[in-house]
C-alpha cells in the first residue's frame, strides 16, 4: 500500500506490554481489565491499537459512542467483548443488541427503546446500569433506578443486566477527595439495594485510571483504564501518591512505571543556511542573530502542531533539541538546527517520543500549549498513519 504521508506515529508493543502488566499488577487476579478506546483510542489510532492490545492480554474494551464501538469491532482478532458508555445515535441500539454490545443504560427512554428491539431481534440487550452517586452528568437517581428495576424485572427476557457503574467526579486530584468519597459511599449503598431487590450476578464497576491508582477500594469487579495504559499518569497528584504509597520520596530515584507507546516522528525535507539578520518564514516573527541552518519539516498545524509552538516548540533530531523558528504553517515548520552540524535532509525529526537520550513527553508539548494530555493525545489527527513496532 502506498503511504504518502509526511509523519507516521509508531505504538510501542513492549510499551504496552509493559503498561498492562503494571497496571494488571495494581488490581486484584479476578478483576477485570476493560481497555478505553474512546477519542481514536485516545489519539493512537482505534483499528491498530485494539488488536494491539488484544495480542497483550486485553479481552474487554470500552468506547463512548457507538460509532467507536463499530470501529473496535471491525478491529478486533479475538471475540473481545464492547461497552459503550454514552452516545448511541440512530439505529445504533439495534445494531448492538445484534452484536452483543454491551452499553449502558442511563435514563429510562433507552430503557424502553432496548426493550422493543430486543423484543423484535429476539436477542437480549446486554445492558450496564449507570447510577448517579454525584457526578451530576448521566446516571439514574434513585427513583428512575427503582422504576428501572421493576421495569427490568417485568421483562427479563430482554435483558441481562453485566454490570452496575458510575463514574468519579476528578479522581485525579486530592480536592475532590470528599466528593469522591461520597460518591464511593452512595454506590456501595445503592448496589447493597439492589441486592436486597434479587438482582445478583452483575459486574460492580466505577473506577478509571486514577480512581483504581488511588483509591484501591474502587476497583470493586472491573476497572475501565484509558490514559494510564496509554503510558501517562492522569495527574502528577496521581503519580506521586503512587510514589509516596511506595516508598519513593525522590522521583528521580525510581523508574517510571508507565512508558509512553506512541512516537510521532517526520524527517527534514530540506536544510539551508541563513545570512545573519535575515527574517525567516512569513513576516518577521524570527530574525537571524548570527549564520543560522534552518530545517524545514513537513508538519503544520493542520497536523495537529499547535500554531501556538510558533517560536516556541521543539523537536528532536540526532539526539538533540532544535528549536521550532518562526511561524509554524499549515503544512510545514521551520526548526534551527545549527547546533546540530551534521543534520542534513532525510533526518529522522520526533515531534513526540524519544530519540537516542532525549524525550518530548506529551506533557511538555502540553505545557507549551496549556492543552491536557488527553487533549494533545486525543487530537492527533486519524489521517497519519499509524505503525506498531516493538
Ligand atoms: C474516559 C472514561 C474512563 C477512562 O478514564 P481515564 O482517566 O482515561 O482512565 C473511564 N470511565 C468513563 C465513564 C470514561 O468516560
């Protein structure tokens, strides 16, 4: 197959590896592991990671729309099974109902509409029920939760009900540790009413990756991990509980459990050397101090390189930093590499990831731009194509 792209990202198999094993290592022997692969798998590319993952261990994946569910579905090697924790559109219940799709149930019309098609299909809707314990964004309350359960009860053959879940209002950080706890109190009281009710059987889950990490007692029967599999820490709040939790008072002295999968790199499509004094680039956002070698590379904001790093970024080559110069463009940037004598065209340039000694994490790209690491991640654009190597 032809591949003209100008970048290419490549997902580390052993960093993955790694990662699940980590995390698998955190939770108990019986939980389960559900692999998020929300946002294009959290920008690593939905159709190369989920045989990925499945070829690491991973048997249970969760997207948030249905459009997502389709896209894993195609991808997979294994018979893994799906969840979807929000959007359904169109005639995506009955398509998941055919499937075997698990997804979740947080209000009563979709309640009702799973009923009909099971009923028409002939199939049982796998269903999750949401519960509100203060979040305040989707979930049932505890009227619609004891109307659903009657509802549920009078209509068994169309429904198998896998699990009961909510989700945490910012584990990631000690402010909301009350909320949180809360929250934790409220659905073990909830899944103790239904109990009582006669409902058994169904997998208790609530926690994400820094909710499992820090509070342990969330990881109940099912854990859903995005972003730490993924080689990041959800905050650095996170990353230093884990540290202190073990010991480890001087970051430096221990090795990062999780690693970084993915490397986004390019190459110099051209090198020129540069008069002192000289603007470079549109307008005159960078003047020349001296003799300057100036690469270009052939990735812009179009690509997902933030206008904002103009002046600002950085990128590797040959093992060292150059720093991005001038305006970066739609479709091509300019970075100053007179430091690097022997850099020439070809040169392998990483936008993130590591090069010999040196790294771009996520996260100092983050820093320059003021976006998350979910959102740099998440907007990676899905045209570049994306490679699995060791
Ligand atoms: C995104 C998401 C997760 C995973 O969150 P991470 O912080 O990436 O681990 C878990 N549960 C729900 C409902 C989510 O939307």
């Amino acid at each position: 197959m032809h591949n003209f792209s100008s970048s290419i990202i490549e997902l580390s198999e052993s960093a993955l590896q790694n990662n699940i094993s980590f995390l698998k290592s955190q939770i108990a022997p019986n939980v389960l592991f559900s692999s998020v692969v929300k946002g294009n798998a959290y920008g690593h590319g939905i159709e190369v990671f989920v045989p990925l993952a499945e070829r690491c261990g991973i048997n249970h994946f969760s997207t948030f729309s249905a459009n997502e569910a389709l896209h894993a579905k195609r991808s997979l090697t294994n018979d893994s099974d799906i969840m979807i924790m929000g959007d359904m559109e169109g005639d995506s219940l009955q398509w998941a109902i055919e499937n075997g799709i698990e997804f979740y149930i947080f209000d009563l019309e979709r309640l009702h509409e799973a009923h009909s098609w099971a009923k028409k299909i002939g199939k049982k809707a796998y269903i999750h029920l949401e519960l509100e314990t203060g979040l305040n964004r989707t979930g049932l309350n505890n009227k619609s939760l004891e109307t659903a359960v009657k509802y549920i009860q009078n209509n068994q053959d169309s429904f198998i009900i896998k699990g009961i879940c909510t989700h945490y209002a910012g584990a990631e950080t000690v402010n909301n540790y009350l909320r949180i706890q809360n929250q934790i109190k409220r659905f073990n009281e909830q899944c103790g009413w239904l109990r009582s009710r006669g409902l058994t059987g169904f997998l208790m889950h609530s926690a994400c990756s820094a909710a499992m990490l820090t509070y342990p007692e969330t990881q109940m029967d099912m854990v859903r991990i995005g972003i730490a599999q993924y080689g990041y820490w959800p905050s650095q709040e996170t990353q230093m509980h884990y540290y202190l939790k073990n010991g480890v008072r001087d970051k430096k002295k221990i090795v990062d459990p999780l690693k970084r999968i993915i490397k986004w790199k390019s190459q110099i499509t051209s090198v020129k050397e540069v008069e002192p004094g000289e603007f470079v680039g549109y307008g005159t956002y960078y003047l020349t101090q001296r003799k300057q070698k100036i690469a270009s590379v052939p990735i812009g904001y179009a690509h997902g390189f933030a206008r904002s790093l103009s002046n600002l970024g950085m990128v590797l080559v040959r093992g060292r930093r150059a720093p991005v110069v001038g305006l970066v463009n739609m479709n091509m940037m300019m970075a100053d590499v007179s430091n690097i004598p022997d850099a020439k065209i070809h040169d392998e340039v990483v936008i993130i990831g590591k090069q010999k000694n040196l790294q771009m994490s996520v996260a100092s790209f983050s820093d320059m731009t003021n976006y998350l690491n979910y959102e740099v991640l998440v907007r990676l654009p899905s045209e570049i194509p994306r490679v699995v190597v060791n």
